[in-house]
C-alpha cells in the first residue's frame, strides 16, 4: 500500500520498541556531546539521533523525546536497549544523570495528530508517534502491521536499524540522515563527528541508499546486486515491486540486475 492509498486514520501499538529515561541535571549536555544531532539548539521536542563509533560508522539510531529540561526519553528498537543504556554509561563518567529502561508504550499513526504526539522528524509522510509513560491501563491499538509500515519505509527512502543502518559497517550520510533530519553540522563534536563533517564537506560519497523497481518475477529476487557480471550494490526492503538498496554512485540507473529480475533506479536519496 502506498501512502497515497491511505485514506482513513491509523493508529498501531509499536511492540518492537523500548523506551530509556536519561534524568538528570546534566541530561542535556551529557546527551548533545554523544549524538549526532542538537539537543540544545532544536526547536522541535522529538529529534531523530544516532550515535557512532569515533570512526563514523554507525552503532544505533533512536528518537530523543525532550520531556523536560533534566528528562530525556529515548525510543530505541527494543533489542537495541540494553545495548545502547551499556553505551551511554561508558560516556557518563561524571555526568549527573541516572540512565536506565523504563516502562512505556509506544503508539504510532497516520493522519490527524491527537493530543500529545509528535510528527515523525525523519519525514512528515511517517506519521506521528506517542508516548504513554508506566504501566498502560487503558487498551491499546492494534500491533503494527509490518507490510505497511515496509511500504511506507520503501516509499520514502527511510532505513531501518538492523535493515539498511547495519552496526559498525554503515555511514550515516550514506544512509541519508542529511535528508533525514538526523544529523546537525552546526552543533560542534559528538562522537564520529570528525569522519561525518570530511564525508560531508571533502569527499564525493562512494554508495548511497536508493529507491529502485522490480522489474520481473518478485519471487526470483536476490540480494546482490549486479551490471555485466560486476557487483555494485546489495539489495534490502522490498514492498509492492520496489525496494530500498545500497548502490555504488557510479552504477547505472538502468539494467541492473539481482537474482533473476532486473532493477531500474527510481530515486537516490544521498
């Protein structure tokens, strides 16, 4: 389903996401020294971050709900948790915040926004989110259907952690978190900013995550992605006969092919 095709409201319960509460008098400046976007300096209270090896390449991805000036909420994918809460302690040394997961319920939406929610800062397409703090009472809405959210993701060109945002191998501008709002080139340092800034100012980025058709039988697709026999490319998200790739930036935008079905490049977003 395309977002186009999406007439009516929609509401999902997000099951496949944690929520980690970072308390503290320092919880802002401890935060905006760590993650690639601004903190401080941000109009917005919900903001698309992620955070890097001091190489540049990407660990995790996760919103930053700004509750109050000494309480951050972090929505992170929920295997990604204890991982992330492990990182974040090996930065606080004497930073005067409590790190920890807490109890909450994650809602996502299309259409109107209710009360209390927050428009999707990767792309205003996705929706809103919610967050409902503690034990939830009241029912929830149905879980998320994945199909459509793929579609969605597909649609717009959003990547997804463990998808297209692979630890310790992916960059971020690769993956278009430029376009994402997901990285700020005014606030000063944050770990891996060093590598981000060249890739962005003095280097021509070598792949890119693209949109691209399926052309052929969807049954017969493959993984690698191929032109005269030369990998250029692998291939991830599909939905509805297109599908979000990695392609080097001088492969063609025509007759590629991956498994027995040929790729036509609809969009690059790098």
């Amino acid at each position: 389903m395309n977002q186009a095709e999406v007439k009516e409201d929609k509401e999902f319960y997000d099951s496949s996401r944690s929520l980690i509460q970072i308390l503290g008098k320092d919880s802002s400046k401890f935060l905006q020294s760590i993650v690639t976007n601004d903190l401080i300096n941000c109009q917005k209270k919900l903001i698309y971050n992620a955070i890097l090896t001091p190489v540049g390449k990407y660990l995790f991805d996760f919103f930053v709900l700004i509750n109050s000036r000494d309480e951050l909420i972090i929505d992170v994918k929920a295997d990604k948790a204890k991982a992330l809460c492990e990182r974040l302690t090996l930065y606080k040394l004497r930073s005067d915040v409590e790190i920890k997961q807490i109890d909450g319920t994650v809602i996502i939406g299309i259409g109107k926004n209710p009360t209390g929610s927050f428009v999707d800062p990767r792309h205003e397409k996705l929706g809103w989110r919610k967050y409902i703090l503690g034990n939830l009472n009241s029912s929830v809405p149905p879980p998320l259907d994945q199909n459509f959210l793929n579609s969605l993701r597909v649609e717009h060109c959003i990547p997804e952690t463990d998808i297209e945002l692979i630890s310790d191998q992916t960059y971020i501008l690769e993956a278009g978190f430029e376009r994402l709002n997901g990285v700020s080139f005014k606030k000063g340092c944050f770990v891996g900013q060093e590598v981000t800034a060249r890739m962005k100012h003095k280097t021509i980025l070598k792949k890119g995550l693209v949109k691209v058709q399926i052309i052929g039988d969807l049954g017969k697709v493959g993984s690698r992605i191929e032109f005269q026999g030369k990998e250029l490319g692998s291939l991830y998200t599909v939905s509805g006969g297109y599908a979000l790739a990695f392609l080097r930036s001088n492969a063609p935008e025509n007759n590629l092919v991956c498994g027995e079905v040929s790729l036509r490049v609809v969009e690059k977003f790098y």
